[in-house]
C-alpha cells in the first residue's frame, strides 16, 4: 500500500462522509413515502420546536452554513410547508416559520422516522448509537469555523 493509499484509510472526513451518506440515504429512502429527505425533516422538526427562528439561526443549530441552508428552505417554502419573512426583530435577518402544512408533513414523517432510528440502533446497538451521537456532538465542539468569513 503506498503512503497516499494509506493515509486516505486513515482520513476522518472520508470515514466520516461516507457513513453520513450511508446512512443520510437510508433516511433518505425511509422518509420517501412523505416526500421529505432527512435533511428536511430535520429542519421541520428544529423549527416545530421552536415558535420562529432566523435563518442564521437555524443553519447553527443544524451546523450548516446559511448559504445552505437558505438554499434547503427554498424548496419547503415553495411546498408551503414553511414561510420565510423578513424578521420583525432585525429588518436585515430573514425569519424562518413552519406551517401548518408543514407540521403536518413532520408529524407524517415521524412514524417512518422512529421506525429506522430503532432498525438502526437495533443494528449498531443502542448503547454504540448514544456513544456516536455524543462523539459527533464532541466533533462540533473541536474549535474549527469552517462556515467563518
């Protein structure tokens, strides 16, 4: 094995990207039936807890630059499932709400959720999956600012 064959082995973001693909695509194909990939999904739950939250504000919650996630709303807005305005607080911000519609779709999607988080957990074990999920959480806090301008 050359150096550069090894060292890729060896890279977390390869690992790391390609089991978020592997299992992104299994939500993914889970939440089908409703019409929603994971990332939506995500984000309609983030905003079915929250009253109203900017746009900045919810890509750092999900840890996704703005740009991206400006760029995911699109789509939800266009379904009506969230109302994107300009803040009430802040002129400059751009607020972000879910709708009815859109709790509705959420609500839809949950059983489909639920059902491959457990086939996962079943899988990886329950234990492995709460020790990854604090790992992942332990990654964010690292000290990079990949969306820092």
């Amino acid at each position: 094995m050359t150096e550069a064959a090894a060292d890729v082995e060896l890279c977390n973001n390869l690992a790391l990207r390609k089991a978020a693909r592997y299992l992104g695509s299994t939500y993914d194909k889970a939440l089908a039936p409703v019409g929603l990939r994971a990332t939506q999904f995500s984000i309609l739950q983030k905003l079915s807890a929250h009253e109203e939250m900017t746009i900045s504000g919810l890509a750092d919650m999900i840890a996704m630059d703005r740009t991206t996630m400006a760029t995911n709303l699109k789509p939800l807005a266009r379904e009506g499932l969230v109302t994107i305005e300009s803040s009430a607080a802040d002129r400059r911000a751009r607020s972000v709400k879910i709708t009815p519609d859109g709790l509705a779709r959420m609500k839809a999607g949950l059983p489909l959720w639920q059902e491959v988080q457990a086939r996962f957990e079943g899988a990886f074990g329950a234990g492995d999956a709460a020790r990854l999920r604090t790992s992942l959480e332990a990654v964010l806090r690292t000290g990079f600012e990949p969306w820092a301008e």
